[in-house]
C-alpha cells in the first residue's frame, strides 16, 4: 500500500472511531488558569484547538518559545501533544515543567517517559508513513474535551457532506486558508495537508488579517478557501474577491462549533487526497522529499 492509499484509509477509519471517541473530563476553568498546550505541526493545531475553545483560558505555545522562558515553563502544567513522543523540543521542556503531562500515541516514548502523566492515544491506522489525518482527530478532540464539555455527531453526515463538497471543489496551485477564532488552527492544518500531500504554496491567516495583509499578495486564478460559516462580512470578501478573479470557496457550515471543528477537518483531508489522486500521486510529496525531509527530521529528532 503506497502512502496516498494509507491517507485514504485512514480518512476513512474516522467514521467508525468516532463513535467510539471517548471524551476526556473536562478540568476545572481554575486549573485551566495554570495550564499551557504545546507541541509542533499537526499537534501544535490541536493544542491552539483547546486555547479556543476555552474561550483563552488555557494558553497554546510553541515549544521552542517554551524553552527559551524556563521561568514560565517551571510554574505551569503543560500538556505536550505529540504522536511520537519523540520529538526532541518537547522531551526537553517536559523535563523542566512544573507538571508534565504527554498526550502520545506512544506509551514508551521519551516524553512519555519524562513527563508525570500520559494520556494515551488509541485510534487505528496502517501503520504506513503518511500525512496525519486520524491521529489529529483524535488529539485534537482529546485536547478540546479536556477544557470543556463536548458533544460528538454519531452519525457520518458530516463527512459525507464535506466528500461531497471536496469533490465540487476547484483548486489552483496557490492557497490562502482563512479562519477566525475556533477555525484559524484548521485553515492551517488545511495548508499542512497541501504541503505534506503536494508541495503546494499554501498560506493560512485569520479573516480580518487576510484583508490587511496577505491579500496584496494575491494573484488572478488563485483560491481562496473560507473557513467559517457565512455571515454578512465574509460574503462581502467573497463578493469582491471573485470580482478581481480570485476562485473563493466558501461551503455551508453547521453553527455548532465542534461539528464545524469535524466538517472542516474532514474538508481539508479529502480536498488534499483529491487533488493528490488527480495528479495520479502515489505518494505524499514529503514522503518522497528525501533530502527535505532530511533537514526537517534532524531538527526534530
């Protein structure tokens, strides 16, 4: 199985483990007061996904910056989200936080083995080197219940709804991912799909920057992708946005926010697969990027 095949499976795998998911209990908003998120990539995405649904209680990082102000680190409780548990940053600021706690897929991981705590992650996958889709689900909900109560849909229509509207999508080679407060961490999982699957110039900034910056980089032909249910302001941007001949897409979102956290995950899964699959892509572009991956494995690991 090459790795794109991997990345549909596991795609698909979602559907039966979320019905399985089980929430973590949710922690006191006074110990939430105390408490930091960090890790990198995809698990930096779930750790800014619990610093906005705690309405800015809890507080996401970076884990260089992190290590870098050991002061602020030795007097909070930090929740380290990594799939490996490996990643060498984590492993040591876990060694001088106050409190540690590992949220991982890998019981026997470094970081698992420093921090004072685990919460172990269980979903399925292939075991096949490939972009992450399942993982971050199941980290990002784990970090979203541990700071507020939560409601799964236990049904698939959101995935068949955001299938349905990936399959209708068109993209161009250049992205602008716009999101707002509960969306803006997945408009940029949305860009790390497209640069993991494809190697594309994907850009993600919040709505209201976008129109102050990154749009003067924008070109004719260009997609931008909206995160965020419509509303009086975003369909204005949409309005002169096509006018100047950029492709905008704009999907009908539910309101609830964690079936829109669902919806667009979904989204961003199956817009990166279809646009791999119409390339006739076997792999996933960082799979195949020896020397690339190269660098990015030494500053990692």
């Amino acid at each position: 199985m090459n790795s794109i095949e991997a990345y549909e499976k596991d795609i698909e795998f979602q559907l039966s483990f979320l019905k399985s998911f089980k929430n973590q209990k949710p922690l006191s908003p006074n110990l939430q007061k105390n408490i930091l998120f960090t890790g990198s990539g995809d698990s930096l995405v779930s750790s800014m996904l619990a610093e906005s649904f705690s309405n800015g209680i809890v507080k996401a990082m970076d884990p260089l910056d992190l290590y870098s102000n050991k002061k602020l680190v030795k007097s909070k409780h930090v929740y380290f989200v990594s799939i490996s548990g490996n990643t060498i940053t984590n492993i040591k600021v876990a060694k001088i936080a106050k409190k540690a706690t590992a949220i991982t897929s890998n019981p026997n991981s470094k970081l698992a083995r420093v921090s004072d705590e685990v919460i172990l992650l269980v979903s399925p996958n292939n075991d096949i080197f490939t972009a992450g889709s399942i993982s971050f689900l199941e980290s990002a909900l784990t970090c979203i219940s541990l700071v507020r109560k939560i409601t799964i849909p236990k049904n698939d229509k959101l995935f068949f709804k955001a299938k349905s509207d990936a399959n209708k999508a068109k993209i161009s080679k250049r992205l602008f991912i716009l999101g707002n407060m509960h969306t803006y961490p997945l408009a940029m999982y949305c860009a790390a799909k497209f640069y993991e699957i494809l190697g594309y110039d994907a850009h993600y900034c919040r709505i209201e920057q976008f129109s102050h910056m990154e749009l003067f980089s924008s070109k004719k032909g260009d997609t931008v992708m909206i995160f965020e249910e419509k509303n009086s302001h975003n369909k204005q941007l949409v309005k002169h946005l096509q006018k100047i001949g950029i492709n905008v897409i704009h999907p009908d979102v539910p309101s609830e926010k964690i079936s829109q956290m669902i919806y667009f995950t979904f989204f961003s899964q199956l817009l990166s697969l279809n646009e791999g699959k119409k390339k006739k892509k076997n792999d996933c572009y960082f799979v195949t990027a020896d020397k690339i991956r190269n660098v990015s494995n030494q500053m990692i690991y």
